[in-house]
C-alpha cells in the first residue's frame, strides 16, 4: 500500500488499502474498495485529500511503520472528547487524558521508525486533533534519542496533546496564553505539561511569541514540541514531502532551536516513507518499501528489476531526487 493525494486516484487500478473514516470515527468505506467518482467528491467536500491505496506499484508495501489506524483514530476520537469538554466548562477528563499519553508512549517505545498517518486522511473536522496526536508521536521519537525517563516522556505527551487547547478561546498569539491558564488550573497536568502550551512558538534567538524569550528560558521539553510542531505543520498544511520538511528545520540549527533538539530531531524522522518513488544516483528508480536498520536509509526496490535493496548496506547507492511528489506538484500547481 502507499498513501496518493486524492488527485492522484485512478478507479481502475487501485483499490483503498485502509478505510475512509467519517468525523465520528465509523468507517465510510472499506479497504478493499474502489472510490467511485461521485464518492472521490464527497471526499473531497469533507477535508480528505489523501488516500491509502493499494496498486501494481504498491504490492509488498505494508506501512508497518504506521500506527494502527484504528488506534489513531480511537485517540483522536478521545482528544476531540477531551476538546469538547473544556469548552463546555465540563470536569476535566484526566483519565482519558493520561490513558491517550500512556497508549503514545507505548506505541513509540516499542517502535524504531514511526511513519506519521497525514491528518489530510480524516475529515478537516478532525484535523485539529489528528495534528495534536501526531505532534505527540513526532516529540516522543525526539526525546527517545534524548533518553527522557518515563515521567518526563509523560509530561511532553499530555504537553503535545494540549499544546493548542487555547485555539479554543483564539487562534492568535494568545492561544498559547490561553492555554497555559487553562492547564495550570488542571491539578493533575504538570508545571512542564503547562509551559509546552506556553512555549510552544517561541524560539531561542527571542523572535517568537508570546514573550520572546531567549537562550535557556526556552525550555528544552518546549524545544521538542515546537519542532515537532513545525515539521507537521510543513507536511500537512503546506503539503512539504518529509525530505524537504527536514531540510528546513535543519536551517533552524542554532537559531531557533537547540543543536541537540534539531540533532535528535534529524534522528528520529525519516526522510523517505514507504511508498515514495525515488531515484537513485546510479540513474534507476526505486520504491521505498520499509526502514529497517536505518532511520534515513530505507530498502528500496527497483522498478525495472523488481530487486530490493537496502541503502543502509549499499553505502555507495543514496536516493538523489524524491520523483513522487515532483508529479504530485506538477499536478497541484504549486
Ligand atoms: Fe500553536
């Protein structure tokens, strides 16, 4: 299977490897589907521009690198819950809270590569809290490689959870405000949980927001979401490719962001998911299939030979252009 932008879908020749979720979290339509063009509209009209599917090319792909989709789901269901509950002044959920952060760390200790499900893959409604999860994912892989004990992985998944809860009351500078107030009068968040919504928009050279501040006022647990928030941002609202979205934070070394953040960021990540079609510096073309050993070296099979190799034991081969998304942005325009 791979993921295609929705504009990409040909009915003939693929079928949906995963199912289409509606806002409520029932399935839509099921793998094993074809998307009949009246469907691919409605679709489209409900804030859904990826598609999972499976194709000739895709055969052998199983996205292990990904979280199970009902899991995915199951979380974002329980985040929007949580969501829905401050807003309406109700009890704080802090059990379904802690049980969503638990379930993240979990998941991300046990994985070496995680390969973020896009939020374009659920309706808009629920990109708000897709995005929330996978900031989570993104700031957890980080602090694996900054070794976090288990209560500081804890503190910077409910931080990352609700880094944006202050979107509730605005969606300007004071979100992040709003949101510090509405966690430090939640007992059972912790002091750290609180100052990631505070932080997170903030950068070490002072020209963030909402106080400016510099140098190690920045806390490094901030650090870690800020990025991941910035590199989910660049994937799904500006529709960057991971290898590119990289590129960029990478520029950040330094200036917003602590060398060790960026470095353990560029750890975590992979800069080619399963699925891209690549080419090689020997001139073939390649599909990514899985990471293995290594998290910027996947294996890749040969289109015209059907051969897999892994570049992370055929140190001379590197991919030298993703071809994937140079299509997809002839197709969009951009
Ligand atoms: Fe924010």
């Amino acid at each position: 299977m791979r993921m295609i932008h929705i504009s990409q879908y040909q009915e003939s020749k693929m079928k949906l490897a995963k199912p289409i979720y509606d806002a409520k979290g029932r399935v839509l339509l099921a793998a094993e589907n074809r998307v009949h063009p009246v469907y691919l509209e409605r679709l489209r009209h409900m804030g859904i521009t990826t598609l999972i599917i499976e194709d000739e090319e895709s055969k052998g792909i199983t996205l292990e690198e990904m979280l199970d989709m009902r899991t995915w789901i199951e979380m974002i269901q329980g985040l929007k819950q949580i969501f829905d509950k401050v807003a309406s002044n109700q009890l704080f959920p802090i059990s379904v809270l802690q049980s969503i952060a638990r379930k993240l760390v979990a998941e991300v200790k046990q994985r070496r590569a995680i390969m973020l499900t896009p939020s374009t893959s659920l309706p808009a409604e629920l990109s708000p809290y897709a995005h929330a999860v996978n900031v989570t994912l993104i700031s957890l892989l980080i602090s694996k490689k900054l070794s976090y004990n288990d209560l500081q992985l804890h503190d910077l998944a409910i931080g990352c959870l609700l880094h944006d809860i202050g979107k509730l009351h605005s969606k300007e500078i004071e979100h992040t405000e709003i949101g510090f107030s509405i966690l430090r009068k939640v007992r059972e968040i912790s002091f750290l949980s609180a100052h990631i919504a505070y932080q997170h928009h903030e950068r070490m050279d002072g020209t963030g927001y909402p106080r400016g501040i510099k140098g190690s006022e920045f806390l490094e647990i901030a650090q870690v979401c800020a990025v991941a928030n910035l590199f989910e941002n660049l994937m799904s609202v500006e529709n960057m490719p991971p290898h590119e979205a990289i590129e960029m934070i990478m520029t950040q070394n330094g200036v917003g962001y602590l060398p060790s953040v960026i470095e353990a960021f560029v750890r975590s990540v992979p800069p080619y998911t399963p699925g891209m079609k690549v080419a090689l510096n020997n001139n073939m073309i390649a599909i990514v299939t899985r990471i293995e050993s290594h998290i910027q070296r996947p294996v890749v099979r040969i289109t015209s030979s059907n051969q897999e190799i892994s570049l992370a034991s055929n140190l001379n081969l590197m991919v030298s252009k993703v071809l994937t998304n140079e299509g997809l942005k002839k197709e969009l325009h951009i």
